[in-house]
C-alpha cells in the first residue's frame, strides 16, 4: 500500500513526466523542420507558390476594394461598426464580403495544394517544380473549390460569432477552441486532397481519421513554426527598419523584398513538413525523414 507522501509525489512526478516528454517533441519537431529545411534547398523554387498566393491575395483586396467601394459597402460597413448596429447593412454588402473571403479562401488553398504535391513529388523521389506543382493542384480544382467554399464560409461564421460576442470572454474562449478544433481535424485535408483524389466531405473525415489514429501533440508543430514564423519575420525586418531610418524609400524596397521571402521560406517548409507528416500517418517513410524523429514527433497521446 502506497504511503501518504508517495501517493502525494506520484502526481508531482506525472506532470514532471509529461513536462518532459513535451519538451522532447517540441525537440523532436524542430529536428523536422532541420530537415524540411534540407529538403527545401533541393527545391528552392517552393518558396514561389507563397509568394504567389500572397501577390494573388493582394490583387484580389484590392479588387474588393474597388467593388466595395463602387457599391457603397465600405461606408455602410464602416457606419455600421462605428454605430454598432446593422440595420444600414444592404443585402449586395453581404454578397460582397462573402465573395471576398470565398475568393481568399481559395487562393491560399490553391497554391497550398500546389506546395504540398510538389513537396509530395520530392519525398516521393520526384523532382518538382512550379509547373509540375500547380498542374497538380488544377488536376484537383473541383475539389479545391469545393473545399475553399466550406472553409470560408466556418470562417466567415466563426467571424460573425465572434463580432457578435464581443466583450464575452467566456464566447470568445469557446470559438477559439471549435476554430482550434476545426483546424486540428482538417490539418491534412490539403494533403488527401491532392494526393488521393476523393471530395472535400470525404477529405474532412479521412484527415479526421488520420489525427485521431496517428498522433495528438499538434500543437507542437504549431507552437515550433511560430517561433520559426517570429524569427524569420526579426531577420527580414530588422535591415530593413535600419535602411528606412537612412533612406525611407530603401528601406520600405528592401523590405518589400525581404519579409516575403521570409515568410515564403517558412510557408514553403511549413508545406513539407505537412507533406512528410501526411506520409508518415500512412505509414510510409518519407525520403531526407527520419521515421524514428517523426514517431518520436508525433506518437498519438
């Protein structure tokens, strides 16, 4: 029979266990993004499709903006956030703003998709490039589109809930988690998209399916990629912040330079680090991966 202090210390000692064995994933993980990083400089040309996708999103808002503004949208919206009510909201403003996160939706799923095949080639032996990446991505267009439209519109509903709940704490605390859920569960929609041809609905369950029997510490992976995001954006800006303090101009250019091609790179890793992960809970053995880190990785809870 376990003594008084031995029955105190045995929690003690799981939540030392477990701080532990967290702290080794979060190692294990950044061992993986080394890696993705390796693979990367075989294929320098992935950091286009983000930047890509970021060229494609700035043309589109300002698209928007010329539509919203031409439809009288930004001044109802405006009058109504100022005033707090919608009553001023029309019907076409509506229209507008759900084509506006439809068509974000859909350009940022698009060239992720076209990443993640090419990534996908590579650790499949394949050489990829940019043709042979966005060629794969329109193979699976119906899908994407389907998939882009269910996405932003659970977006565009957690953003209306959110609009509604401000000022509830406890609201705002609940839609973060169902958008955190909502994110674990598609994490490798993209992923079976492109890679085993079936619809988004059947996308949603097989990446629901995937998370469940493969691992739980995603959340690893996400905590790791921030610091890396964080990083990345420090190197781009900190020359540029310099230059603009002796000549503006240069440093806004050098800048505009700089910070995407920052955060291109991460995205681009950040893509075949989801590849590698997609290989691995079907139990493949992704080329430049060590199976044994991504085990140690992401062995479920």
């Amino acid at each position: 029979m376990l003594s008084e202090s031995t029955a105190n210390c045995a929690p003690a000692q799981h939540v030392i266990g477990y701080t532990a064995d967290m702290f080794r994933t979060i190692g294990h993980t950044f061992e993986l993004m080394k890696t993705s990083w390796r693979v990367l400089q075989k294929d320098r040309e992935l950091i286009l499709f983000p930047i890509m996708s970021g060229i494609g999103l700035i043309v589109m808002l300002l698209l928007f903006l010329g539509i919203a503004s031409g439809t009288g949208t930004l001044d109802r919206l405006d009058t109504a956030s100022n005033t707090g009510g919608s009553e001023e909201i029309a019907p076409v403003d509506y229209a507008v703003t759900a084509a506006m996160y439809f068509s974000a939706s859909f350009i940022v799923i698009f060239f992720n998709a076209a990443l993640v095949a090419a990534a996908l080639e590579r650790l499949r032996g394949g050489d990829p490039n940019i043709k042979s990446g966005l060629k794969a991505a329109m193979s699976h267009l119906p899908a994407i589109i389907a998939w882009a439209l269910i996405s932003a519109t659970i977006g565009l509903v957690l953003q209306i809930l959110r609009d509604k709940l401000k000022g509830n704490f406890i609201g705002q605390i609940i839609l973060s988690m169902v958008g955190g859920v909502w994110a674990y569960l598609t994490f490798f929609v993209i992923p079976v998209l492109v890679a085993e041809g079936i619809g988004p609905i059947g996308a949603i369950k097989r990446s629901s399916s995937l998370f469940r029997e493969t691992w739980g510490r995603q959340f690893a992976a996400s905590f790791g990629f921030s610091i890396v995001y964080f990083g990345a954006f420090l190197i781009a800006i900190v020359p540029a912040a310099l230059l603009f303090f002796v000549t503006p101009i240069a440093g806004i250019a050098v800048g505009a330079i700089t910070i995407p091609i920052a955060i291109g790179t991460v995205q681009a890793m950040e893509g075949i680090f989801k590849a590698a992960l997609y290989e691995y809970a079907l139990g493949e053995s992704p080329l430049e991966f060590d199976r044994n880190t991504l085990s140690g990785a992401y062995r479920a809870l």
